[in-house]
C-alpha cells in the first residue's frame, strides 16, 4: 500500500527572539505493508531530518492531520490532493482537505489555538516533539 501523511509543525523559538516563532507542513509518502510500518517510517525520516538538516530544530512540535492509504497511483484521472481554502488573514482557521472528489471530500477545518492545531473543534495530539 502507498501511505501519505500530512503533518504541521510548530516551534517556540520564539522564546529567544519573536522573528523565530516558525510553524508550517510538510507531506511524507512512503510505500509499506501496513498503517503501523508507514507511521514507524516517517518518524524515523522526521527524526532524520531533525538530526542531519536544520529542520524541526528547538522545541518543535509535529502533528499529523491527515493520513492517506492508496492502493495505487491513479492512472486515469490525476487526483487531488491536499486541497486548502484560507481566509483573509494568515491567523484565521483554514478548510484543508486531503483528497477531494466527487465521492468525497475528506475536509477538516483547522484552527491554531495557542501554537497547538485544532482539527474540527478537536486538539490534535503530537505526533513528535523535540526540545530544543
């Protein structure tokens, strides 16, 4: 199976000087046998990057919205994915969906609540976090 996971993260390097405060996303796909493998997969690819790049670095907190099983690429008919609707300002919450068609839309709508993503009205748990 083919497994892509969606994750936002956040950090409080804000805490030695204001301009550091960083959050965004990223996505991670890895092809594996089961949930369980492709989950244990990208943390050790997150922890990677934590470790030999300049990504996630402080105290980051990583969080997965959203995560896709595929049987297959599609061949036919190209597929959305990681459609996001923002409004107005940078602060206000977004409508993020997944995978979008016409079976299906698969939107959350998210909201940064104190420096922690807020999914549907629901605190999201930590996937990851590293201390700075």
């Amino acid at each position: 199976m083919i497994y892509i996971g969606k994750f936002l993260h956040a950090t409080n390097q804000q805490r030695t000087r204001e301009e550091n405060r960083r959050h965004g996303e990223f996505n991670l796909i890895i092809e594996a046998d089961d949930e369980q493998t492709a989950v244990d997969k990208f943390k050790e690819r997150i922890q990677d990057f934590r470790s030999k790049t300049e990504l996630f670095e402080g105290d980051c907190f990583i969080y997965m919205v959203h995560f896709l099983e595929l049987d297959e690429f599609p061949k036919d008919r190209a597929r959305m994915l990681y459609y996001k609707s923002i409004a107005g300002d940078p602060v206000m919450p977004y409508i993020s969906c997944s995978a979008p068609s016409g079976e299906a839309d698969a939107c959350k709508i998210l909201n940064w609540m104190e420096n922690r993503p807020e999914l549907d009205g629901q605190d999201t748990d930590v996937f990851m976090h590293f201390e700075g």
